[in-house]
C-alpha cells in the first residue's frame, strides 16, 4: 500500500487533554466500561509490529518505519519495558518492515520476510530470531523465495508455517513453506489458489489451519497432507479488508470447541462481525453483534475473561476525521457487544495492540502518512480491574495473586499453584500477543480445569499443541468477581521423555558363502541421558551358523560388532535376522538380513555323542554323519585318531557317499589303558578334509 509523503507526528491533538485528565464521569463508569490513561512518554519508533516476550518486555520492530528516507541507514527495532517505563532501541541489519512474527517454543521471537524494496514493494527472503536474554538478533535459514505481508503460523508441534506476501519479483507468493528450528525451510508447496496479503490464519484444535479473510471465501490449510479445502462463505459480501480476526477462548469445558470470529473491514468499513462454529456439521458464518463503529486498520485483543476488546481503526483507510474512537468488549458467552469507553488518538493503519502481563491493554502507533506516525501510546485498563465500595464510589478491584507457578509445565499433566484467595473460579493461559496490519499473529487463550486446596490449586495443563502451541503463555488466575491476577509467565512443552536408546544395524544385508563368515556393525544411540548397559542377541539364524558381540554389551553409546560364522552345511537361503538389545526394562530391536549362497561342493562331518565312558573289556560306539552341500556327491574315507594301545576300531561303513552315517565301534581290551582320550575323527575326500573331535574314557 502507497501512502503520502509527510515528515511530521501526528495526534489528533484536541483530545489530549481529555486523555491526560480523566473526567469524574470516566472515572465512575470505569467498573462498567474501563479505564483509558495516555503513557506519560512517546515511542520513539513507529510501532509496525510487536510481541510480548517471556520476561514481560515487548519487541518493537519498525525496520525502516514505512519510511523509504530510512531504507539504508535506519532501521530500527525497540524494547519497552512496561514496568520500568523505559524504550530502549537499537539498529537491524536489514528491513524488516512488513515481516510476519511469531514466538517460536523456546521464547524467540521470529521475524519472517520483510521489505526488499520499496514503490513497487518487493518482499525479502530472510529471516531472524531475537533472543530476550541477550536482545541480540540473529539471522536465520531464508526462504525459497521472498514474503512482504506474510501470516507465519506457530503449528502444533512448534514449527512455523507461513503463508502469502510479495516475492522478490512483487508477486503474491502462492506456496506454504514450514520452518523447523533444528532443520530451517521445507520445500514450498503450492496452494492452488492466491491469498491476500497478511492472511488471517487460525490453527484449530483439529491441527488444521484456517483462513478466515480478508476475501469472502474461507479456506482450510492441513499441514500433514499440504492440501487445501474451501470451508465457506462469508455473509458480508465484500472483503473485509484490515478488518480483524480471532480465535475465541477455548475450554475444556466444552471440549475445547473451536469458534472464530471476524470484526469490520472494508473501504468504507463496516461495523459488522461473523462468528463460525466447527462443532456444528456443516461450519457457516452467521452474524455477530454489530460494533459501535465501523473499522478498518482495527485491532482486536482476547482478555483474561474471555471478552474480546474491538478498537481503534476507522470509517475510511488512513483517514484520521473519521477515526473509530469508541472501543467494544465482546462477550462470547452472551454474544453481545458493551462499550469499552474511548481511547483519545486516532490508531489507525500500523497500529498495534496487545495484553499486557498486568490484565491492561497496551494501545499505540498508527500511520496513515508516510513519515509520520502516532507516537503517544494508551493503556486501557478493562472494567474488571475496578468495583464499587459501600458507597457507590469506584475503587480499584482487589486482586488474586499468584504466589508461585511453576516455570514449565507439560501437555496433559498437572501443576500446583499457590494463590492468596480462596475463590478462584477460572486459571487461563494466554498465549502473548505479536500484532501487527490489524491481526495479532499469535495471541490464542486456553481455559484449564483445575481443583482447590489451602492456598493452592491442582491445575491440569492443555492436552496437547494443537489446543495449545508449544511456548511461554499467561497464566491467570480470577476470583468469583472476575478479577484477574497478574500474570506468571510458564512455558508449555510435551512433558521430558524418560532415558532411552536406539539401535541400528549396518549394513542392513550380507551375503556370504556358506562355510565363511560375515560381520555386521551393531550401533547404541542414547536419548533422553540414557547412561544404561546394553547388551545383545540375535533370533533367525540358519542351521550351523553362529553369532558373536565384541563387545559383548555398549554402556551408554557405541558399536558391537556382531560376527557371523556359518558351515558349509549351513543351507542356502535369505534369513532374516532380529538383534535384540536389553538394558533392563528398555528393549530395542533392529533388522538385518542374511544371505547363504552355495560354494564348491563339500561336506560337513559331525559326530555323537560328544563323550563315552566305558569299562575294560567293552566297546563304545560313536554316529558319524556325513552332510554333502552344493552336489557334493564324493566318497568320504573315514579314519579316528587319538586311541590308547590295546583298543580296536572300526566303521560300519568306510568310505560313506555323500550324505549318510558310520557307526564308529571302539573296543577296549582288557589290558587297556585307563584314561581320557580325545579322539579326531576326519573324513577326506580328494582335497576336501574335515574333522570332529569326541572324548573317550576308559576306565
């Protein structure tokens, strides 16, 4: 979009001091409507895009501000500590102005595209993550292809997709790309269709994403298949241009049905909303409670009660005279809209707006103008922040406290909360809010159920990240008054595995002739600080073949080598293998596969038993079988040595052709000498010798 040229801040300057000197009559509907109050000191940068970081603090990222005299020697991001009341600012190294962000699960903001170039806007294929801990930005994996005014999406299992935006050509960009930390960008995917810049995207408890604007046509993106499907229509007929959208509170208690609703838009605007329900069978838009106001360049932020606050924006785009300055609370569980009293300054487009840790709302920029922006910035406090003594005269509400929280807490599991009231009725987790072109990328709020002890409560985290992205949210508490505590920030993230290893084998098929050997490498991979002994065995060998480990177990991570002895009886065929390693309770297996292929002609020679024990003046007898392999068909010539004087022997069948028996008969005289005697007994056919050894003892 092409603004004019201007150098100037602007302010809609006639309602300062209505702004900086609250009425008695604000003040005495401030349990009914809120509160507004203007920050004693300006932004120093324009306020384009914002997010709530985990220690309380909000990244502001103008980049070059929507001004092109700053293209190449200001651009510009800022941190706001709202306690401190402090901005500090520094440089980036390139323009992310018009980017898309997120929170990835570790706390990082992401910065996604940004702008390349200026009249025509060209969008960058770049991306950057900033660290809260040390605010340093760092650069990141780029896209295929470039994003001005893209969505990025956090999925539920943490990565990020992103959708739309201009390439570095100023085409629209048709393809989702998803982006893993510990692998960057898939390969894009193409959509079949065009989306608006700055999507309006939903993940939904189903793990589906949803399009609900700007155009008409609702659409449905699923990250496990890439495939898109059309959901609706929308009742307002034209597009709903800067117009907002949002996620209503879900609820266990409801399990977790999924409701959107989408405020104004337009050029003129519109006051209208439209809310979609995916319980029912066939989702459809249905109206909503009108607003006060039309508005387009809105914003709209979910409160820890679940009411939504609709603000900001006005009749015509970037036209200060007919700016929206009466706000609207939502209430989803009456489906009306109430007055949320009016701010003082036109916000309008690049204005921003997002919930604080304290339950207020934090309201700034706006920039119809090139050069020139909004510089002061509003609080609103909602009316659950306020009460009535016994007089009648409005006072601040008491508060619940959380005095402790945990810092992680795990999908499905429960935590323990200390609070100083005895009457929480409702524990929510909001995820922080990113803001910015009229739609808060990430803010999603999420009810949990919980029980109540003495000063604590047996809370039970969400069941999983497509309810509940992985990451750090909001956690308040609310009395039976509605009055939220200030938040504890906690991360989300699916509860740490217990030790564990894998295995594998390689390579994954030998092939050896039988009567030799082979070896296969058999790896321990350790996860989760895996420390255990593992140790080995192996199922599906063939007959005459054999195995053995060196080493015998791995503690912790290493290589066995597995060697595999076979005989030249050991039948041919392809024998799949199983190794099984144990450490414990734990029990992995992996695969392999053994090949036997035929050799030469041959033999095997074996013999039973093992031992006889006989008296002087006795004979003992031994089975010798001859087993021909690969068409042996050769006579065997049988002989034994290793037997003591005065002892007499003889084969029952001498030479044996191919596969058959001898019966070896041993007689000892009565004159022989006691004692054990190993015997060799060796067949030989040509150059073909093999030998089995027994044990004689005569006693």
């Amino acid at each position: 979009m092409t603004h004019a040229s201007g150098s100037r801040p602007f302010s809609v300057v006639v309602l300062i001091v209505a702004t900086l000197i609250l009425s008695g009559s604000a003040v005495s509907q401030a349990n009914l409507q809120g509160q507004w109050s203007t920050l004693p000191y300006p932004m120093p940068i324009n306020p384009v895009h914002a997010a709530l970081m985990k220690n309380g603090k909000v990244l502001i990222v103008s980049g070059s501000g929507n001004d092109p005299a700053n293209f190449t020697n200001f651009l510009k991001a800022g941190i706001w500590d709202p306690v401190a009341g402090t901005i500090t600012t520094q440089n980036v190294s390139w323009d992310m102005f018009c980017n898309g962000m997120v929170v990835l699960p570790d706390g990082r903001p992401f910065i996604n595209g940004g702008t390349l170039q200026y009249d025509p806007f060209h969008g960058e294929s770049r991306n950057a993550v900033f660290d809260p801990d040390t605010n340093t930005f760092t650069n990141v994996g780029s896209m295929a292809h470039g994003r001005w005014y893209p969505t990025p999406t956090v999925l539920g299992d943490g990565r990020v997709m992103t959708l739309s935006g201009l390439t570095e050509t100023g085409g629209t960009n048709t393809t989702v790309e998803i982006y893993k930390v510990e692998t960057g960008w898939s390969a894009p995917t193409p959509t079949g269709w065009t989306p608006p810049l700055y999507p309006r995207m939903h993940l939904l408890p189903s793990g589906k994403v949803f399009y609900s604007g700007s155009t008409a046509t609702s659409r449905m993106f699923d990250p496990s298949t890439g495939g898109w499907s059309t959901v609706g229509t929308t009742r307002y007929s034209g597009s709903r241009t800067y117009g907002t959208s949002v996620l209503l509170p879900l609820s266990p208690a409801n399990n977790y049905a999924a409701k959107v609703m989408i405020f104004g838009g337009g050029n003129p605007s519109t006051a209208t909303t439209e809310v979609i329900d995916f319980t029912a069978p066939t989702p459809a838009w249905n109206w909503g409670p009108n607003m006060s106001q039309p508005r387009i360049e809105m914003s709209g932020v979910i409160l820890p009660n679940g009411k939504v606050v609709a603000l900001g924006g006005s009749l015509n785009d970037e036209d200060t005279s007919t700016a929206s300055l009466n706000a609207d609370l939502f209430d989803p569980a009456t489906n009306t809209m109430s007055s949320a009293g009016a701010n003082a300054y036109a916000r309008l487009y690049h204005s921003v707006a997002l919930l604080l840790p304290d339950a207020t709302v934090w309201f700034a920029g706006g920039n119809p103008m090139r050069g020139a922006y909004e510089q002061t910035m509003e609080i609103y406090k909602p009316p659950y922040l306020f009460t009535t003594d016994g007089s009648g005269n409005v006072v601040p509400a008491i508060r619940p406290t959380i005095v402790s929280a945990p810092s992680t807490i795990s999908y499905g599991n429960t935590f323990t909360v200390q609070t100083d009231a005895p009457d929480i009725v409702h524990a929510v987790l909001i995820r922080p809010g990113s803001p910015t072109h009229a739609f808060d990328q990430e803010q999603r709020s999420v009810a949990m159920s919980f029980t109540t002890g003495a000063g604590s409560m047996t809370v039970t985290a969400p069941p999983s990240g497509n309810i509940a992205p992985p990451g750090y949210y909001m956690l308040f508490v609310l009395n039976s008054a509605g009055v939220p505590s200030i938040a504890s920030f906690v991360q989300l993230a699916e509860a740490p595995s217990a030790p564990d290893f894998s295995v594998g084998a390689t390579p994954s098929s030998q092939s050896v002739i039988a009567g030799s050997g082979t070896s296969y490498n058999f790896s321990v991979t350790p996860s989760n600080g895996f420390n255990g002994t593992v140790g080995f065995s192996v199922s599906g060998l063939p007959a005459g073949a054999s195995v053995s480990f060196n080493p015998t177990s791995v503690t912790a991570s290493g290589t066995s080598v597995m060697s595999v002895s076979t005989q030249a009886s050991t039948p041919t065929g392809t024998y799949p293998l199983t190794i099984t390693a144990t450490s414990g309770s734990l029990v992995h297996t992996a695969s392999a596969t053994l090949v036997i292929t035929g050799g030469p002609a041959n033999f095997a020679i074996l013999v039973s038993p093992s031992s006889q024990t006989i008296q002087r003046n006795s004979s003992a007898k031994y089975q010798v079988s001859i087993t021909a392999s690969n068409g042996f068909t050769g006579s065997v010539q049988l002989t034994v040595s290793g037997l003591p004087a005065r002892t007499n022997r003889s084969f029952s069948t001498n030479p044996v052709s191919g596969s058959g028996t001898s019966m070896l008969s041993i007689k000892a005289l009565p004159k022989a000498p006691t004692g054990t005697y190993n015997l060799t007994i060796t067949g030989t056919s040509g150059s073909l010798v093999h030998s089995v050894s027994t044990t004689l003892v005569i006693q």
